[in-house]
C-alpha cells in the first residue's frame, strides 16, 4: 500500500510551476549576458533585469551624477549595442523578461524591441514585465525623473501601445515590493499598492487611447510585484487579500465581467529588508519561510519568484549564492508535492478572519486616499511618504527597544564564526575599471553613429511629447537610430521638468524609548551649549542611491534628540553636499549610500571639504559596507562607520554626538563658504 500511494503520487496530475526567476546584472552588458546565460543553463526559466542606477534614473554613464554608480548594482545600458551584447545569444520570442525599470521604462522597452527587430522576432511574441510603477519611486525608491503627471502619462503610453502592438507584455508591475522595504504595515502595502493601480487605469480609461470594448485587456495585463515578510501567517493572508480585492475593484469599479481579466498577477521577491548582516547563514531559513507564504495557497500563488541570496546583506552575492537561492525554489517545486493539491487554506476559520481584517484596514486606507483625490494627490501632498516613515521608525524602534525579536541581531546573539563568510571572496566585487571601460564604449558609440538621424529622431520625440501623442514609436525609432539613455531622458526632462519627491521626514514623528532618548537630549544640550549654538547635522545621498529609509531614519532619531537636521532628500553630488554643509554651518556630516559607491562619493566628499578648507567637519558613512572598504574609508578620513548591524540608532546618535563634542574644540581654518545649491539646506526639526 505505501508503494502503491507513492506511485499515485509521482503520477498525480501537477500544476505547472511559477516562472523560476533571480534578480541579476552587474558590471557590463557582456558580463551579465553570460549571467544570464549561465543561470539559464541551470534551470532559471525566465529573466529578472536589474539596471545600475544610471540607467534607472536616466543618465548616461559618463554623467557627473552616475560617477561611482556604474555597473555597481545592476547592468549599464546605454544604447541599443548595449541592449544586443546584454541579450546575445538569448532568444527573446522564447524568454519571459523581467525588468526593473521605472522612469525611463518607455525607452528600455523601446530598447528590447528594437533588439528583438534585429532578432527577426516579431513585437507580438515578446513576452515580460516593464515595472514601470514610477508612484513606489517617489515613497521609497528614488529613481524617479519627470514629476507624477507626465510619468502617469508615459505609463499610459506604454499600456495603450503594448495592448495594441505586444499583447502578451506587462505594461506595468504595480510594486508593493519597496512599500514593505520603506515601512510599510500589510494594510498600508494593500491600500497604496491598489490605490497606484487604480491611477494607472484611471488614466488609461481616460486617455481615449484604448476603446472602451478593449479596456478588460489592458487591465488583465496589469500585473503586481510584491514583498514577502517573515511574518508568515500575515502574509499568506496578505496576498488572499490582494486577490479578493482586486477582483472587487476591477469588478465594481472598471465593470470587468470576465473573471480571467480580474486574476490578481503577481511576482514576489522575498524580503530583503530582513536579511541580516549578523549570522547571515540564518538568512536561509528566513528565504526559505518567506517563500513558502507566497506558493502554498494556490489560489494566491505568486505567477513567477525570484529570491535574494543568503549574503545580500554583506554585498553583491556570487554565482554560487544565487544558486543556493534558485535551488530552493526547484526543490519546492519539483520534490515536493505542493503543486499536485488544491488551495490549502480555503475554509480555514483563523485565515479568514485575518483576510477579513486586512482588507478592512486596507478599504480604510484607500478610503483616505480617495478622499485627497486619489494616489497621485496623496503622492503630491507628502502624504504617504510620510506614513511610510512613521511606520518604518515604529518598525526600528521595536527592533531596537526588543520588542520585535530578529535572531542574531537583538536575540541568540551568541554565534560561532561563519566559514561561509571566510576569505576574501566571500562577497562579489564590482572591478573599478568597468565604470571607466563602459564610458569609453560609450564615446565610441556616440562617434560612430549616424548624427542626423539621432537629431532627426530626438526631435521628433520631443515633438510627440508635446503634443501629448504616445511616445513609443518614436522612442523605438530612437533605438534604432543610435539615441543613448541619457539623450532619451533628457529630451523628455526638456519638455517635462525634473521632480523632487517630499521627503517624509517631520518633527512630529516620535518613537518612543523616552528614557534613553531624554538623557539623550541632555547631552545634545550640553555639546550644543559649547558649540555656542544648536547643534546642526547634514545628512546626505551623494550620487543616484535612492534607497532613503537609512538617511529618514537617522534623521527622525537625531531630531528627536534635538540636533538640528539638515535633509533635503537624494541625489545629490559631493561638490553640492560639500558647498551645503559649509554654508549651514554643519557640525558633522551623515552620508547614507546602499548602492555600493561608497568609496569613489566618499572620498569626493571627504577631499572637496579639505579643498576648502573644512576638513575639520567630521564624516560618518552609513550602508551595506564590507569589512575591507571599512578601512579603506578610515583611512581616507572617514570618523565612522555604521552598518545594518547597527540598528540601535539611540546609541549611533549618541556617538555622533561625542564625535562632534571632540572635535570642536579643533579651530576652524575655513570661512564659512558661499556655495549652496539652490532648495538645499532646509531645516526639518
């Protein structure tokens, strides 16, 4: 009998499984093409494109602003040569592509298409996801370009083109995936990630692009990128919820009567916010739980899953991490028998209770937005930015004060050392001459191409842009014709303007932890009383690195502690940092940088002060920074070095406090200087 039960088992009939996916691109085209490739041959069946950080916000590499980012946390892409070397080899009419991509998600898909033109594979075939949420960028992820209108236009354009010309593509990956990294609450993640959906189709509907009769297909095609959190049980029922929902609003709001156009599309990328740099070998375990919220109910079941690797948290991972992590996923998806057996929590009382709960917290929120006039108002009145931060500092501090348990990090700290972590090549290093190497293809690239047809093209994409027309075609038409990232972008912030996206951060944000904060206080007061003035710090994010949630966070806790912050947000050059810092009167200076560009923006940092004069000022460097770069940073000056290991932000704050008390008895040998780049140097407590 068991014999016989396991045979029927092998032979039951299986769901297929979802898209098995990792999230990768690095250094050049060619080095992530044979990634790619690689990760192929070993079973990934589909792509997830990570873009560096100048190609995310629109600049081509040789940009003062893409200095340091170069190929550090994702691919560099340029140009279509760029897009060809990236897909040599790889079949677009049989791959399912992925692209993280937001702003300029117009131009990479032009981009892909223009590749697949020149692979003789026609528009329709092709098949992926341009994320293209540029609403997440302005709460939690920074690579924003143009201001909410004309992104939300954009986003339309890409809807109504891909409905009538690549019918199997996703014009937009609605992500909830960063609202969770920024903070958010599981009703928060629903409500905003919803309320985003609805001012995309609003638009849409709005536009007169898409005939009424074909609306259902383009909403059919809106697809979700969500997080999964350790908190298993939540976020199980997060995602019921995200499915019972969406099927309410595209029913009863969008009058969608075919229930296929109404299915709740996701992929998922488990959560990266709670890897930890401490014991990171207990990272596995946590993948593994936050993986199994997102595939055990089928009827919630994530469509495609990309994993991070166990040592995210120390740096880049290496081919074999991303293995281990691609692995698992065909562990659960081919030894086990998850995929041979209906939903396993339909009916179960405690699940339903929780769905239910959840999406009335979530009905409650978007209510709200509803009231301020939809998600983009709310975007534009700082709004959830700011509920994103108050929830995020609520999260840290019950981290800090130990009332969230995080194992290895405030509980069962007691740890032997990692082999896995041992040696020099425990982490990937990016060379420090792909930045260079990639700028002078890029020269080159410029130098041979056919000028007049690039004018010729930008022009009549400028022209289409003002006249409100769908842009696409003529993006394609740039493609061909040779028109870099940073030409496309800068044609459209021609016609468009350039945003700055609110901050979040106010004085009313309070934590808790009063005890420790009070004595706190004192000592801001006693360092302040002999500096002759309150004492000020500038926290700062030289380069593109969008990723704020460290920069808020330190903030909100130094301005409960009474120093006075100086924050204006990302995207900032070191000369302009610098010339704030002088001008304000800073004490001490905060750099917050996750993109792995520490080193080339610190050290433009540290040596712009000395030029003029302000070396005295005293530089402390926050970020996912490995143990060699540490001292690299120390010995170009750096005072301080903070890590995600560092999470209780009471005692960072108070360090920097003394830093600041003994250094300033250190006379200043620099007048205060007269740089200040317009809108910088605003006060916040």
């Amino acid at each position: 009998m068991p014999m016989e039960n396991q045979r029927s088992a092998v032979n039951a009939e299986r769901d297929r499984p979802w898209l098995i996916r990792t999230y990768a691109g690095h250094s050049s085209a060619a080095a992530s093409n044979a990634l790619y490739r690689q990760n192929l041959a070993k079973g990934q069946t589909g792509l997830s494109v990570a873009f560096d950080l100048p190609t995310q916000t629109g600049y081509d590499s040789d940009h003062v602003l893409a200095r340091g980012e170069v190929g550090k946390v994702g691919v560099p892409v340029g140009h279509l040569g760029d897009m060809m070397t990236l897909f040599d080899g790889i079949p677009l009419d049989q791959m399912n592509t992925s692209m993280t991509i937001n702003a300029p998600a117009a131009w990479l898909l032009s981009l892909y298409i223009a590749v697949a033109e020149k692979q003789g594979t026609p528009r329709a075939s092709l098949q992926g996801t341009t994320q293209n949420d540029i609403i997440k960028e302005y709460l939690s992820r920074g690579t924003y370009i143009f201001p909410p209108a004309p992104s939300l236009k954009l986003i339309t354009d890409v809807a109504a083109f891909t409905y009538r010309e690549v019918p199997k593509w996703n014009p937009m990956n609605v992500c909830s995936y960063h609202l969770q990294e920024a903070g958010a609450t599981a009703e928060q993640e629903l409500a905003y990630a919803l309320g985003t959906a609805i001012a995309v189709l609003d638009a849409v509907r709005d536009s007169g692009q898409v005939p009424q009769e074909d609306f259902a297909k383009v909403v059919g095609r809106i697809s979700f990128f969500v997080n999964a959190g350790i908190r298993f049980v939540t976020e199980i029922c997060k995602m019921r919820a995200f499915c019972e929902l969406w099927d309410e609003i595209t029913r009863d709001r969008y009058g969608i009567e075919d229930a296929k156009y109404r299915r709740f599309r996701y992929g998922v990328q488990v959560n990266s916010l709670g890897l930890t740099e401490q014991q990171p070998e207990n990272n596995v375990y946590r993948i593994l739980i936050e993986m199994l919220s997102v595939v055990l109910s089928k009827n919630a079941r994530a469509r495609a899953v990309q994993l991070p690797a166990w040592n995210e948290a120390l740096g880049l991972p290496r081919p074999w991490d991303q293995q281990w992590s691609l692995r698992l996923q065909q562990i659960m998806a081919y030894e086990t028998d998850l995929l041979e057996y209906e939903d396993l929590f339909d009916g179960n009382p405690a699940i339903d209770r929780k769905v239910g709960a959840l999406k009335e917290g979530a009905r409650a929120e978007l209510a709200r937005l509803d009231a301020m006039g939809g998600a983009i108002a709310a975007v534009d009145a700082g709004y959830m930015k700011q509920e994103l931060v108050k929830s995020n500092a609520m999260r840290l501090a019950d981290i800090e004060n130990g009332v969230t348990k995080v194992i290895g990090v405030n509980a069962f700290t007691e740890t032997e050392p990692s082999p896995l972590t041992s040696g020099e090549k425990s982490i990937m290093t990016v060379d420090e001459m792909a930045e260079q190497e990639q700028i002078e293809k890029l020269k080159a690239w410029r130098v041979d191409r056919d000028q007049a047809k690039v004018r010729d093209t930008l022009s009549t994409l400028e022209q289409a842009a003002r006249e409100g027309r769908n842009i696409m075609e003529s993006s394609i038409a740039c493609a061909h014709a040779g028109v870099t990232t940073g030409e496309w972008s800068e044609t459209l912030r021609d016609v468009f303007g350039e945003y700055r996206a609110p901050t979040g951060i106010t004085s009313m944000i309070v934590t808790g932890d009063a005890e420790n904060l009070q004595t706190l206080r004192s000592r801001v007061d006693e360092v302040s009383e002999k500096l002759g003035e309150r004492m000020k710090m500038l926290v700062g994010k030289p380069g593109l690195d969008g990723h704020s949630n460290g920069a808020e966070q330190i903030a909100v806790k130094a301005g409960e502690a009474g120093i006075d912050v100086l924050y204006d947000g990302i995207r900032w050059t070191p000369d302009e940092l610098v010339g704030n810092a002088i001008d304000q009167g800073a004490h001490v200076i905060g750099l917050s940088i996750l993109s792995g560009s520490h080193v080339p923006l610190v050290r433009d940092v540290v040596n712009g002060l000395r030029a003029r004069g302000a070396g005295h000022i005293p530089v402390v460097v926050g970020g996912i920074i490995p143990e060699a770069d540490m001292l690299i940073l120390r010995q170009m000056g750096v005072a301080a070095v903070y890590t995600p290991k560092d999470y209780q932000l009471v005692r960072v704050i108070s360090e920097i406090v003394d830093l600041v008390d003994r250094t300033s008895s250190e006379p200043s040998v620099t007048p205060p200087g007269n740089h200040r780049p317009d809108g910088a140097g605003t006060a916040i407590y």
